[in-house]
C-alpha cells in the first residue's frame, strides 16, 4: 500500500505528457525514414500523431472506467491484505478459507492457529495464511512448520498463502512428504480484490494518509530505482529524435532524462515502510 501513498501527484500528468512525446516521435520518425527530413515528413508525422490521439481521446471513458475497476481491485486486495496481517492468525486463515470456497469446491471442517482443515474433492488439505509483510519471504522453515502441522491432524498436503515473495528453500522443502502448494501475493491481491473491491471512503481515507507525507519525501520518490529504465527510455527516443532531426529541443530534455536515470542508478534504495 505504500507505494500508492508515495506516488507523486504529478506522475500521472508526466505519463500522459511522456505517451504523447512517445506518439510524436514514432509518427515523425517513419515519415522521416521515408522520406527524408523533410518538411512534408514532419507535417504527415504531426498529422498522424494528432489522429492517433483524437482516437485515444474517443476512448477514453471505456479505459478510464477498465482502469478505475482494476485499479479498486488491486488496492482493495492490498488493503485486505494489509488487514489480515494484523488479525489473530486463526481469523486470518479462516477469512482466506472463506473467499477460496467461492472459487473452488472447499469444505472447511475445522479450525486452529496452525491452519484451516478442508475438504477438497475427497482429500484433507491444511490450509495456511503467513503472517508476513510483502518485504518479506517465505523460507523453507515456514513451509516445514505446515508440513509437521499437516501430518498431525491427517491432511494429505498444504496450502501456504504467501503475502509475499517465496524463496528457493521454500520451493525445495515444498516438495518433501506433504506437498504443499502456493498462493502468491497476485494471486491474493486479484482474490481479495474482486471480492471486496475499494470504496470511495477508503479511497478518501488513503487521500489523507498521502497529503500528512512531507514534502522531503517526494526526493526519494521521484529517484527511485525502478522508474531509472523509464527515464532512460524517454531519454534515449529524444536523443535519437536529436540524431535524426538535429533540432536542440529534442537534446535538452533528452540529456536530462538520462541524468535522472543514473540518478535513480547512484541513489541509495529506501525500503517502504507501512
């Protein structure tokens, strides 16, 4: 969820002015590569990318709408999510028995810490939710946790759902007596999301939690280390359009976009905290 309280509020208008800088270029640049540098090349490039445009615009409320419910889902699977990490583990995995019953033919028989006992189409599974933020991973002791728990109350394998990432250990000691299978953090997310999308009060209360964040914070943001393959993206189609065109607009803020690309590749990873 954090990474929604730390998104700029001016992400959205660069995107949008990035996609449409993207647009330009690529229309300019087929004309000039038929054609030459050339008046006409560049006109016919404009015009092309002005109706690609007038088409986006024309759908633009189909999208926004696809956009809207998707993004509900995600942030309201995260906010689940963020939810059940805070619960008592036996509501924890009872909640996470409850939604997977919608979705495949599970019959819960009883209940504990250590996990959900089901019934899935004649065999007993333990089914288990891990307690542990998104930063963290699943390792092989966790798994052998359910494994010893499983083969104590009779079920034939597990099921560990993973808020988190999963490591190799896990993988591999997933594969001893009692399998055991995973439930990803996507998975969760797109789970808890269709059942329990955001609401606009929700969605309220996020707004404020993100305007109480200090403007010092907006720094880290915008050099982190994952957009560095973003800006060097844009940097290198507006130096290329540089190279083919030789006009210093294009240079200007193609250097800069480099700049923040070894920027956001010389600064410091901030871990997210919640």
């Amino acid at each position: 969820m954090q990474e929604y309280l730390q998104e700029s509020r001016f992400r959205p208008f660069m995107d949008g002015l990035g996609l449409r800088c993207l647009i330009v270029i690529m229309c300019t640049s087929w004309f000039v590569l038929l054609w030459g540098v050339t008046p006409p090349a560049l006109l016919s490039g404009l015009a092309l990318a002005t109706l690609i445009l007038l088409l986006r615009r024309k759908t633009r409320d189909g999208r926004l709408k696809r956009r809207e419910q998707r993004l509900r889902q995600r942030i309201g699977g995260e906010m689940a999510l963020e939810r059940l990490l805070l619960s008592p583990p036996r509501r924890a995995h009872f909640e996470m028995a409850v939604l997977l019953t919608q979705r495949c033919p599970l019959t819960l028989l009883r209940a504990g810490d250590a996990g959900i006992l089901c019934q899935v189409r004649g065999d007993q599974v333990l089914l288990r939710f891990c307690q542990k933020p998104a930063t963290a991973s699943v390792h092989g002791e966790d798994v052998l946790a359910l494994q010893q728990a499983a083969k104590a109350q009779g079920a034939a394998r597990g099921v560990l759902c993973a808020p988190c990432g999963i490591s190799p250990s896990a993988h591999s000691q997933a594969q001893g007596e009692v399998p055991v299978s995973f439930l990803t953090r996507d998975t969760l997310i797109a789970l808890f999301g269709q059942a329990n999308p955001v609401t606009d009060q929700q969605l309220v209360a996020l707004g404020r939690r993100r305007r109480q964040q200090r403007p010092s914070r907006w720094l880290p943001v915008i050099l982190a280390r994952q957009r560095a393959a973003r800006y060097l993206s844009y940097g290198a189609l507006l130096l290329g359009m540089h190279l083919l065109t030789g006009l210093m607009y294009y240079a200007v803020p193609g250097l800069i976009c480099v700049c923040l690309a070894a920027a956001c590749r010389c600064a410091r990873p901030n871990e997210a905290v919640l």
